[in-house]
C-alpha cells in the first residue's frame, strides 16, 4: 500500500459520503452549519482531485503497481455512478442522458476486459478526456445549482450534453481501435496458419524416401 493507492481508497471511501450528503433532507439544508450543496460539491471535487493526483504521483514515484491499476477505474466509475444516479434522484439531470454516460463506461469496461485478457492494452482516447471533463463540470455545476446556485443550471446542462456527446463519440473512436488492434493481431496468426498448412500439403506431395 503506497501514497497513490492510498488516494484511491480514499476517493472509493468518499463515494458513499457523497450520496449521503445529496440525498438525505437535513435540517435546514445545512450539514455542520454549511450548505448540503456546497459540502457536496466540495466532496466531489477532493475525490475527483485524487483520481488526477494518484496518477500523477503514481508516474512521478514509480509506483505504479497491478493494485492502482484495477482500483483506479473502479473507483472512478463508483464516484461517476454514484454522483449522476443522486443527480437523476435530486431531479437535476434527466435519466435517459445519465443511462448513455453509464451505459458507456460499462460498454468500455468490457471491451478493455476483452483486450486485456487477449494481451492488448488499448491508450485512452482523447475524447474520453473531454468526457470526464465535461461530467466533472456537469456534476459540480448541477449539485450547486439544486436549491443553492441556480445559476448554474445551465451551464451544468450544457456540460451534461457535452458530456452525452462525448461519450457516444469516444464509445465509437474506441470500438473502432478496439477491432482495429484485435485484426492486427489475429492477422499474423492467420498468416502463419496458412503457411503452415501450406508447409505440410508441400510435404505430403513431396516423393518419401
């Protein structure tokens, strides 16, 4: 257990923390004397904070072990999963949006599965990036414009749209790589197979000695 595995655990830690905060009906909406909505928001920003410096410090101290590598995505796909479901319950952000995003994150989640097991490791798409950037502007504008910022409603729907695109064009851009890595590799199978057959129709109509 090192400091950016640490992080990690931390970040799952903080998920059910958040839920709590957004959808329980405290007293005069204050938890500790300060607005749910803003406890919340500040929640979610530490534990999507964590989620850049686990990785940042994992590379910068060599750290980098198989445990951060399976814990880091699912970690963020409990705090993603968590935070848009309350958002769905709180009334802010409609379901059939919510399902394309999460849809996604599973459809990917197999695929690199899939590769994974084959020996195939896939790079991030940039449009992923753009993803988790618009859902981290979704979400904070969306908690803080429930009851507090309203303000901010827009620009937290304009982000969820962004988010929406993104995710159904980067699910396509990855699809697309996926099957482009798996036929390359199957490609030189295929060849080689051929070639063996090849060898052995030579040698079984060549004259036995």
């Amino acid at each position: 257990m090192n400091l950016p595995n640490a992080l990690t655990l931390a970040r799952i830690f903080l998920v059910p923390l958040l839920v709590v905060v957004l959808l329980t009906k405290f007293e005069g909406r204050l938890v500790l004397g300060i607005r749910k909505e803003l406890v919340g928001a500040a929640i979610f920003g530490i534990a999507s904070l964590t989620d850049w410096l686990d990785g940042y410090l994992a590379r910068r101290r060599k750290q980098v072990t198989t445990l951060g590598q399976l814990m880091d995505p699912v970690a963020d796909k409990l705090l993603v999963t968590a935070a848009l479901v309350s958002l769905v319950q709180m009334d802010v952000a409609p379901a059939w949006m919510v399902a394309v995003i999460l849809g996604r994150e599973f459809a990917i989640t197999v695929l690199r599965s899939i590769a994974w097991a084959k020996g195939v490791v896939i790079p991030a798409s940039p449009l992923g990036k753009i993803k988790m950037a618009a859902q981290v502007t979704a979400i904070l504008a969306l908690i803080l414009a429930h009851d507090y910022w309203r303000e901010l409603f827009i620009v937290g729907r304009v982000a969820l749209w962004a988010a929406v695109i993104a995710a159904i064009a980067s699910a396509v851009d990855y699809y697309r790589r996926f099957n482009g890595v798996l036929s390359a590799r199957s490609t030189p199978n295929a060849a080689t197979a051929n070639s063996q057959r090849e060898e052995a129709a030579s040698v079984a109509r060549s004259p036995r000695l």
